[in-house]
C-alpha cells in the first residue's frame, strides 16, 4: 500500500517448491535444513497484546483441516471490513478447497454460509485473546514484521557464520 511499515515480505523461487521437495537441495553439493517459525503471525498478535504465546498450535482447531484454518485465520487478519468475513471466507476458501482435504478430513468440506460463519466463530473462540486484531487489516504490518525478521536472519548468517539463508516467508532454508 506504499507504506514502509506494512507488507515488504521476502519471496523467492523456493515458495513455489513443496516443503518436502525443498529437503532435496543442495547449496555447493551440501545439505539443507528448513527451519519454520509455525504460527508466527498468531505468536506475534499475542506478543503485541502483551500476552503469552499459547502451547496449543495456532491452526489446530478441532473439526476443521488445519491448512483451512490457517487460510482463514489470514484473512481475518488482512481483512479490513468489520466482522462477520462469511463472504470473504467463502469466496476464498472455496479457490483451491482440494488443498484441505488431509488424513483426519479425506475429503473437501463444503464451504458454504454456515460452515464459514461456524469457522470464524470456532477461531474467534480458539484466538479469544487477540480476536479485537481481526477484521483490521494488520495482517500487512505483521508481513512487515517478518520481513524484518527476515533481513536479521540474513544478516546474522551471512556476517557470523559466512552462510547463505534463503527465505520462505517465515522459514530458512
């Protein structure tokens, strides 16, 4: 949106690589580790509210694929019309719903009025604690924040270990 302090999120080619595809690289013949920060937009929500990260992962919600809460906890977070999201969640959700379909839910669920609205409710009730963060669009300050993030990352490998770090949004390989 032109400001300095939202969005600027670091992208490269291995976000196109699926995460068990990127284990296979190599940097000068040698191995790689990828190291995730899961959940760092909820973890950062609860930090800014001055709160304790919860012990629970941000995007297991019992009865729902943990790739579509996670989608639909970001939309909540980019979203900058007031609640309810049931037609963002819809319209989004419903892109590339296969994507949700895992060991525990074997096949797409139907993402419609009720489902979306029982969603945000169900985040909403898992997130109580920095529910007031949704709908306000803050999710561009906190890409921001891990681009940040991001550029100390690179700075520390590369000046205290002569090391190249690729970044995956918010993880390292």
């Amino acid at each position: 949106d032109g400001s300095f302090n939202r969005g600027g999120r670091y992208y490269s080619t291995f976000q196109g690589f699926k995460s068990q595809l990127r284990l296979f690289l190599t940097i000068d013949t040698e191995p790689v580790v990828e190291v995730d920060y899961k959940g760092l937009h909820p973890y950062l929500l609860y930090q800014r509210a001055g709160l304790p990260e919860p012990t629970k992962d941000a995007y297991t919600i019992d009865g729902y694929p943990r790739k579509l809460v996670k989608k639909a906890f970001n939309i909540l977070i980019n979203r900058k019309k007031p609640a309810p999201a049931t037609n963002s969640l819809i319209f989004y959700l419903n892109k590339n719903k296969q994507q949700y379909v895992d060991d525990k839910h074997p096949t797409a669920p139907t993402i419609d009025k009720a489902y979306c609205l029982a969603l945000e409710q169900a985040i909403r009730d898992h997130h109580k604690l920095i529910e007031h963060f949704f709908c306000t669009g803050i999710g561009l300050e906190l890409q921001n924040h891990d681009s940040l993030l991001c550029s100390s990352v690179f700075d520390y490998f590369l000046v205290k270990t002569d090391s190249i770090v690729l970044a995956v949004h918010d993880s390292f390989i």
